[in-house]
C-alpha cells in the first residue's frame, strides 16, 4: 500500500483540570482524542471533525434525546436481527471508546473492524492494538484486501471476512461517501453522527443523532433489553423506525431550543 506518512509531533500539557468545572467531562473526552493523535490512533483531521461534533453537541444540549432513543432502539433490534453484523472502527472511535466497542461487539456478536479512511499500515495496528488492550480477541480490517464497489482509493478497503460480507455494518464518526457506498453495497448501515445535516446522517439506514461517548453505553444497554425479545417484537422495532422523521426531530429540537434561547436573551431572562 502507498501512503504519503509524516511524522506530528505533539507536546501534551497537562493541566489538573477540577471536577467542579463545568465543562469537566468534553475537556477529559478532548484529553482523549490529543492522546489518540500522540499514539498515532487519531489523524489530525479527526480533531477537526471532533470540533464539529462538538459544535453540534452545544447545539443540542449535550443529552441523549429523544429522537436518539428511538434510533438506539431500532439499532439494538437491528443488531439482534441481523446475520452478520460488524462494527467499524476508526481512529476518534478507537480514542474514545474501545471499551465499549469490545462490549458491545461481545453482547451482540458482531465483529471488530479496522476501517480507517486515512488508512496506512501502522495506523492498522495502531488502532487494533487499542482494541485488543481493551479487551478484544478478534479483529479484522488489517491488511483489508477487498473493495467496497464503486469508492476509490484506501478508503474503499474492507476485510473480506468482515465488512464486504456483512448484512449490518455500525459506524460513528464516519465520511457520507463510505455511508452511502456500503448502502448502494445492500448493507444496512447504522451511523452516530452529532451533525443531522451531514451525508452519514441523510443516507444512513439509521442514524442516532448522539456523541459516540453517550450512545454506545445507551446502546449496549438497549441491546440487553431486547434480547429475550420475539423475533416478530424485534421485526417491529426495526421496521417501525423512519430516518427522515428522526432526521427532522433532531433539527426541529436544535431550531426549538434556540429559539428559546434567543427569546430568553431577548427578554433578559437567560
Ligand atoms: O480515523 P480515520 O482515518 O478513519 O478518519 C476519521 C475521520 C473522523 C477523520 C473521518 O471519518 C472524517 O473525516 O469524518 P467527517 O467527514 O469529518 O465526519 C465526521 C462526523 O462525525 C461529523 O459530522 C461530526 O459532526 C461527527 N462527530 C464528530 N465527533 C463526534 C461526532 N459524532 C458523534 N460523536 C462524536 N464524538
């Protein structure tokens, strides 16, 4: 594989940060993500993406809504359902949560997959050494041979035991062209996207509008409630679901709730 790889040196500084600070818990996840990129995890474009995670999480409240509820609902039936399911893994996810990508990956039987756009060999095993510190056995996705159809370059690579014969593939944090790819691939795609304006979002089969970091817990929990659940009962869950309708809760809350921020700053009461 040809890849153009330079070496970032980064200077971490380290400042106690004190629990009673009100943003206490973005700067530990932000602690995260610099230390992906000093381990090599996270490129530096994943902190850009970070930032406009971020930016939407501000816009939502920072809380798993109800229109994520909904969408982790149906996720959880999905993965119940489906025959073969995977779990890609990129270098923000394999930052922020590994843990509960393993947990996750063993309540539901799904398999770990390496799946990274800025793919490169040592980023490949950067981030399956992250996975298997946090407890995996099994990971595929290095040294990915196969194609998604009709996705040029790197980015089109997937591991033929995993991704390219899977019916489900989950992902978070993830490019809308490699989303819609695995789409047009016949494969329902789920997607944890903040950002309900982006391609992921739109073209996904189920999105849930949340931060990674709060949903795959809720997720994982959903999954435990749902197992002893009939076929039929999961059948309904998953087909019940509508993207679009989530969709546009999740913008009509963001629009709802500024406008009450606004009116309250208007009228002197924030
Ligand atoms: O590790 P690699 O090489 O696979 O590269 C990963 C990145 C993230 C660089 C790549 O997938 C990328 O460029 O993604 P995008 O196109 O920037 O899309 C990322 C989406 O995830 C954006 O819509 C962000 O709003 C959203 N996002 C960022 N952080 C979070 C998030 N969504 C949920 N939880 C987050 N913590």
């Amino acid at each position: 594989m040809k890849t153009e790889t330079s070496q970032v040196k980064v200077t971490i500084v380290r400042v106690p940060v004190p629990r009673s600070h009100p943003r206490f818990e973005l700067l530990m996840v932000r602690e995260r993500m610099v230390e992906g990129l000093a381990k090599g995890l996270v490129v530096p474009e994943g902190l850009i993406s970070h930032g406009r995670g971020e930016c939407f999480d501000y816009l939502i409240g920072e809380k798993t809504e109800v229109f994520a509820l909904k969408a982790i609902r149906a996720a959880a039936a999905s993965l119940l359902l489906a025959g073969k399911p995977v779990i890609s893994v990129n270098g923000n996810l394999a930052a922020l949560c590994a843990h509960e990508l393993v947990e996750l990956s063993k309540a539901t039987g799904a398999l770990l997959e390496v799946n990274l756009f800025y793919r490169s060999r040592l980023r490949e095993q950067a981030v399956a050494s992250a996975l298997r510190a946090a407890g995996a056995s099994r990971i595929l996705g290095v040294n990915a041979s196969k194609r998604i159809p009709q996705l040029k370059g790197f980015r089109s690579l997937v591991d033929a035991k995993g991704i390219f014969e899977a019916d489900l593939v989950l992902l978070g944090i993830e490019d809308g062209d490699r989303v819609e790819a695995l789409r047009r691939a016949g494969k329902k795609v789920i997607v944890i996207d903040l950002n309900p304006l982006s391609r992921s979002a739109f073209k996904a089969s189920i999105t849930i509008i949340d931060n990674v970091v709060r949903a795959l817990p809720k997720l994982r929990l959903e999954v435990e409630k749902l197992r002893g659940a009939s076929k039929q009962r999961l059948h309904r869950e998953a087909s019940s679901y509508d993207n679009g309708k989530i969709l546009a809760e999740a913008l009509n809350h963001i629009r709802n709730r500024l406008g009450t921020l606004a009116s309250n700053l208007a009228s002197g009461r924030s």
